[in-house]
C-alpha cells in the first residue's frame, strides 16, 4: 500500500486525530457500521460544540451582568468620619449579660455577635443611592440564616434615639445621612451588638423601575390603603384622575409609583388617613415578603435575566464572588420560611422628645439586645459556649 493510500477515508478514517490501519478485508456491513458510527461521532461532537458555545455565552453574559452593578465598598464613602477605638468603645458603654446558660458578651469591648452560616445584609431606601447627604427612611436587616434556613426581616424605626459615633445622640435615620451606610451600619452595630456583613442601597427612582422590571406586584390591600395610593398619585401630579385604581379591598396588582406610595404610606390625619412609621415599616416588610413569594416559581436563568435589569438600579458592597454564590443558591433561598421584626420591640420603648424631635426611646436596652440577638441567631446565643458563635473584635 502506498503511502498516498493512509490518507485515503475511503478505506479506512481517523477520529480526532487517533490513527488507524485501513483493512483491507472489511466487508460492506462492516464498513456500513462504520461510517454510521463516525456520523454519530460527528453528530455528538457538533452537539457538544454547541452546547459548550451556549454555555461559554451564558457566562460571558453573567459576567457582564455583574459588571452592570454599582459597587460600592462602605471605605469608598468620605462623609463618614474615621472614628477610633476608643470612640467606638465608648459608644458602648454597656453589656449584654445573658446568665443562665446564655452567652456573657461585653459590648464596650467592641465585640459584635456574627454566626458564618447567616449572611446579615442591611437594606436602604433613600432619596437617592449614592450614601450622601440624605436621611435613610427605610433600613432592613435580611438576614440569609443558612443554619435554620430562614429569611429573616427586620425593621429599624428611623426615629429611634440611638448614638452615633463622632456625633453624640440623635435620630437613627440621621447616621446616614452624617455618612452614608458605612456610619449607619456602625451605628447600628455598636448599639444593637449584632454584626452587619454587607448593604444594598435603592432609591426611589429604583425602586419604581425594579417593581416595574418584575412585572408589578399583586398585593393584599385595605379600602384605605387603595385611596391613600390613588390621593397621593394624584395629589403629585402624576395621574389625571382621583381614582385610578378602581379594586376595592383585596389583593391588588400595582405597578411601580402605586407600589413606592404603598411603601411609604404611614397615613395622613390632615388628609383623612390613619397610620403611623410603624404601619409603614409593616407594609415594606410584607411588600418583601410578597416580592419573594412571587419569585419562587423562578427559574435560575430568570432570575440572572433580573439580576442585570436591577443591576444598575442598586449600590452594593456584595462583591462578584459573593452575588455569583447568592444567585446559584437562590432557588434554596427562595424556599426558606420568612420571619419579621421590628425594632424596638412591643411594649419596650416610649415616646420622646429630644431637641425639639419626636423620637422613639428604648426602655430597657439590655431586654432589646438580647431578643434581638435570639431573633437572629436563634438557639445558638445560647449554645454559643459550645463554641458555635464567634465573636469579631473591631480594629
């Protein structure tokens, strides 16, 4: 045989680049097998060529879409004044004291309660997203508990009379705007003892057009709260009549400006309406709750598509890593149970009135701390000495 002949696919063939000896002797049914067998090789290859372009396109477009959030780590914000330890330590002044089995922490040591298995991430609404210059109405803790498999919410009252490191005492809701979320966050951490990892900031322009990417929101509402969505709609301008939403009580589907007026509505006495801050921490709480549900029958490639419609519309210091690790474990999350909470707590704070503001003042602080801290972190404050708690000392 000639050289000429090993090169000849008619007698013989080569598979990815494996080199075979042409037989001479192969019947027809033999090579009938054969050259079926090659174009079903060629046929798996094409489909696996395929299905690794789709693939390697799908994470070229993730990546893209992490590249579309706003990434902001709290160090970036100049607002907030650098405090040192001594300054942090005396705002906390104080200790948790859980005897009887619970955990014995000191809070003037710096020390804050963090488990690894809940991811604590405090959500913001504001004027505006960019941390400056504005007084946070909206904070939430979420609180991503991987160990009793719960999302957990909780409510910060904004009038809440707390310190603020380097400012002395003052209205919660002001620490942000002092210096964005990195001093809210301190401030909430030195004062309640629980640690925050991470934040996500929207303003109301966003959340207007993240309602809207969703589709709206179908959410159970009163008689009063429908008229209080349509009066404030018309009352800024921003519909033509006085009743544009006609349903009466029941659940209602809102598009994003009715959904933004549900969230802020803590009624209006001048205008007829009944409500107070604490009706309207209620009502974002349940708007969470009710966006969850929606998404649970969501599928992952969904949800990515979400991810890179909200992407710009929120200020973050979750990195890429960790956003990648929240999404691929998101259909876990979505089937969790949902809790809330509110701070301060039932029956554990009083109405005050400091330099001329109404504020809401804590009772007993060591009663709120502590419920606080088991709300959280559950039967582990308790075991803590078991060594499933960990405790991170402030540089």
């Amino acid at each position: 045989m000639s050289d000429n002949s090993k090169n000849n696919f008619s007698d013989g063939y080569e598979v990815l680049g494996e080199s075979r000896t042409p037989s001479r002797t192969i019947g027809t049914k033999k090579k009938k097998k054969k050259r079926v067998g090659l174009i079903i090789r060629n046929v798996f290859l094409i489909v696996l060529a395929l299905v690794m372009a789709v693939a390697g396109t799908g994470c070229i477009y993730y990546y893209r879409t992490l590249d579309s959030l706003n990434y902001k780590d709290t160090g970036d914000f100049d607002e907030a004044k650098n405090y040192d330890a001594d300054e942090k330590r005396r705002s906390t002044d104080y200790d948790i004291d859980l005897n009887d089995g619970y955990i014995n922490m000191n809070l003037s040591e710096g020390s804050l309660l963090n488990d690894p298995m809940v991811l604590n991430v405090l959500l913001f609404g504001a004027d505006k997203n960019d941390g400056t210059s504005q007084r946070s109405d909206t904070m939430i803790l979420l609180s991503i508990d991987n160990r009793h498999q719960k999302l957990k919410l909780t409510s910060f009252m904004r009038d809440l009379w707390v310190y603020i490191p380097d400012y002395g005492y003052s209205k919660l809701n002001h620490a942000y705007a002092y210096g964005g979320p990195k001093l809210a966050i301190s401030t909430i951490e030195q004062n309640f003892g629980v640690g925050i990892d991470r934040y996500a900031i929207v303003d109301f322009k966003s959340f207007k057009s993240i309602i809207d990417i969703l589709g709206g929101v179908d959410i159970e509402l009163t008689d009063e709260e429908i008229d209080y969505i349509n009066w404030q709609s018309w009352k800024n301008n921003q519909v033509e009549t006085r009743n544009e939403l006609q349903e009466t009580a029941g659940v209602v589907h809102l598009n994003g400006r009715q959904a933004l007026w549900y969230a802020r509505n803590r009624g209006d006495m001048e205008a007829g309406f009944s409500g107070s801050d604490f009706d309207r921490t209620a009502r974002q709480r349940k708007l969470l709750k009710t966006l969850v549900k929606s998404m649970k029958s969501a599928s992952i490639s969904q949800i990515i598509s979400i991810v890179d419609e909200i992407g710009p519309l929120v200020t973050t210091n979750l990195k890429k890593t960790e956003i990648t690790t929240l999404v691929a474990n998101s259909l876990t999350y979505l089937s969790y149970d949902m809790i809330e909470y509110r701070m301060p707590s039932d029956g554990n704070y009083a109405a005050g009135w400091h330099y001329g503001m109404s504020t809401l003042d804590v009772v007993d602080w060591d009663f709120e701390r502590k419920n606080f801290a088991i709300y959280v972190y559950e039967e582990l404050v308790t075991d803590a000495l078991d060594g499933y708690m960990t405790y991170q000392v402030q540089d």
